[in-house]
C-alpha cells in the first residue's frame, strides 16, 4: 500500500492497470494520453486551495505506459481527454466513497475531449471507474475522507 499522490502509488496505479485483462481487451487501439487535474478545493488535506496536481496517463494499445505526476502544465492539445475535479471528490472516489461515472454525469467532473469517442469507449471507462473503486489500496497519512467541510488548508 502506498501513500496517495507519491511515486509508488501512480507505479502501483499502473500495475493495476496492466494487471486487468478488461482494460488491454477494452481499450482502444493505438495510444491514447489522458491528462487528469486534480485541484484544490479547501477540503483536501493533501492539495492546497488553487493548487492542482496533474498526472498523465499513457494508454498503448490497451497497456498503461505511463502514469506519472507532472510538475508543470503540459500542453492541453497532447491529450485525448482531460479530465478535471476537486481534490476531495477524486480522494472520495480512490477511497470507494464516491461513484466516478455518477460524478461525471452531475457535472462535477469536466471532461474536455472528443465526447464521442468516450461515448464509444463506454465499457472501458465503466472498467477504469470500476478498477478505481475496487483495487486501489491507498495510505492516508494526514487522514482519508470523508473529510469535515471545514477549508483544511491543504499541504502540497
């Protein structure tokens, strides 16, 4: 188990990804980078109010290639999609307290792509929602959400 936002958790991210048949059968071919940023909402404990956290995945032919933390803004037009949430929604969702597909149909998850190709590749994001809910194993060491409502200041 590894503590959310380090190097060890997006390796092991990546080797759940590769470890799932679903995805490799499900993915489309080709490659496929998807931008995720996370931002600060004033109730995380683990992103500051106005920070964000962004990390790219790298999807190759139905295998994850890359899933990393990067330290500054990339280019928006290298990505496929780009899907963008508070902090404490995405940290609800790796802790199986909140629903990514339901988030996304409420609105509280911007995705900026080719909604047609997502529409699509609807089983393969009912897979990757799945998979976060189920088989993430993370460490929550300034504590895990729920979160009180309180801004918590956030640490970056």
């Amino acid at each position: 188990m590894a503590e959310i936002y380090t190097t060890a958790w997006y390796d092991s991210m990546k080797e759940i990804l590769n470890a799932s048949d679903e995805v490799t059968k499900s993915a489309p071919k080709g490659i496929w980078n998807i931008l995720a940023e996370i931002h600060g909402d004033g109730t995380s404990p683990y992103i500051a109010v106005d920070d964000v956290k962004r990390f790219a995945i790298v999807l190759d032919n139905g295998k994850c290639e890359s899933y990393q933390e990067l330290t500054e803004a990339p280019a928006r037009k290298d990505f496929e999609f780009i899907l963008e949430m508070p902090a404490s929604l995405f940290e609800r969702v790796v802790a199986n307290q909140a629903d990514p597909l339901e988030a996304g149909l409420k609105g509280d998850v911007k995705i900026v792509g080719d909604m047609r190709v997502l529409i699509q590749n609807a089983e393969l994001v009912s897979i990757l929602a799945d998979i976060y809910q189920r088989e993430i194993e993370t460490e929550w060491p300034n504590g895990a959400p729920p979160y009180d409502a309180a801004p918590a200041g956030g640490a970056s």
